[in-house]
C-alpha cells in the first residue's frame, strides 16, 4: 500500500515520506492510502489518524490467517 499525503490547499498527492521528514503539523496536510500500483483508492481523503486506522485495518487482516 502506498500513503501520499498533500497540503491541504495543493491539488498535488506526493508519497509520503515518514512524520519526521514533513515540515509543520500532519494537521495541515490531508491523506489517502492506494494500492501497491497506485490504480486504485483504498482510502479517500481524510486526516492522518483516520487513514492510519485504516491502514492497520487491512494489515490486520492481511496477515491474519
């Protein structure tokens, strides 16, 4: 899964780098999660903690059984 992040007044989605390595709050940015091939949307855009929720969601049950 891919997580790309933009500001939230920008129009361009960037893959995100890690928390430490954007500059200001993760407040000001909004989020979504694609697919590994970047071909489909796993998750619109939301705010960071509800897209990482998400996130480990379908790793949960990716790895479950």
């Amino acid at each position: 899964m891919v997580l790309q992040y933009k500001v939230k007044s920008s129009a361009r989605w960037k893959d995100y780098p890690g928390k430490d390595k954007i500059a200001g709050n993760v407040n000001s940015y909004d989020f979504r999660l694609l697919n590994k091939d970047k071909t489909k949307t796993l998750v619109e855009k939301g705010n960071y903690e509800s897209v990482m929720k998400r996130f480990r969601q379908i790793e949960f049950f990716k790895h479950k059984g």
